[in-house]
C-alpha cells in the first residue's frame, strides 16, 4: 500500500499577510520614533547654544556696563531662504516682511572673548508663520519689543513644544507655534539696564 503525502511545505496568504501586517506596525512605530529622537536632538543643540549665548552677552554687559547692540542672528553656518535650501540670497534667521536679518562679523569679533571656543550655532529649523515672516535659529534684538527697550533671543525649536525649554538668565520666556514647530521669546533685560 502506498501512502500520499503532500509535500507542498510553505506559507498560506493569512499567515503571510499577519506577517507583512506586523512589519508594517513595526516600521510606522520606527519612524515616529525616529523623528522624536531628531526633534529632541535639535532642540538640545539649540536650547546648549541658547544658553552659551545668554552667559556670553552677560558676561559681555558685566565687562562692558551695557548690552551689545544690534538685531543679528546667533552662531554661524545660516542657510538661505524660507526653506534653507536656496542655492543664493541672505543667510537669515529672521525674516519680517520684506526685513530680513543676517549675522555680523562686527557683533561676533565683539563677542569672541565672552564665548569659549566656536561660535554656538543652533540647529536650523524655521518656525513659519508665512512665507514673509519667519524664525531660523537663535537672533538676538537689542531695543526691540513693545517701546523699544527690551533685549532678547527668539529661538526657533522643532515640533511643537508645551512650554520653551528653561534657560538660566533670562527673565521670561514666551511661547507660539508657528508652522508645526514652535518659537520662543526670551527677554534678557531691558536697554537701560546697567
């Protein structure tokens, strides 16, 4: 007597289809997670940077008895255009209307000997509220807000945060979201401080 037996060995299209389900689950979690893992590592290197500039302009105001003057983006290495990836134009951190603000080899020579090593250059994301009127990185204003008499930092961080990471020596930080990610407005003190 000669018994038959199948000798097809594989997988059926349910098994193969939980399979490839299961993969798919794996990859979609992988991939927010990634971009979590990249947001937090940019706002670390602007919320290190932020708070290395914060310690040189006061340094700088201790030494000097006032705080450096200017409207001038923070760090080195800014990209061109709205989306950073113009081939020519301004390097900008900042754009409002049609002003736009770069940075300055005079505030940065200024600046050298309160800041240890390399300029602190943050990461490059925008925070966007439209295509005039934008934030890339870290910029300092001197007189600038209401009146004309504060001294501040707006930095730019990826996503949307809940509140602006803490930087010591500043005095309030103020919080929007602009284009999915968010700005934050750090008040140094006032022009008149001394």
């Amino acid at each position: 007597m000669i018994i038959e037996t199948n000798k097809n060995h594989g997988f059926t299209i349910v098994e193969l289809l939980i399979v490839i389900v299961v993969i798919g689950i794996l990859a979609a979690i992988s991939i927010v997670s990634y971009n979590g893992i990249q947001n937090r590592s940019k706002n670390a290197q602007t919320t290190s940077a932020l708070n290395n500039w914060v310690k040189g302009l006061q340094m700088y105001k201790a030494d000097r008895g006032s705080w450096p003057t200017g409207w001038v983006c923070l760090g080195e290495n800014y990209k061109y255009g709205l989306s950073g990836q113009d081939p020519t134009g301004s390097a900008q951190c900042r754009q409002t209307g049609t002003s736009g603000y770069t940075t300055n080899s005079t505030f940065n020579t200024a600046m050298a000997p309160y800041i240890q090593g390399q300029l602190p250059t943050p990461a490059f994301v925008t925070a966007t509220q439209d295509t005039s009127n934008w934030r890339r990185g870290l910029m300092y204003a001197f007189a600038g807000g209401s009146g004309g008499t504060v001294v501040y930092i707006d930095a730019a961080f990826a996503g949307e945060l809940s509140r602006c990471p803490d930087v010591g020596g500043t005095l309030s930080s103020t919080r929007s979201l602009w284009g999915g990610n968010t700005m934050c407005n750090y008040t140094l003190g006032a022009t008149t401080d001394s």
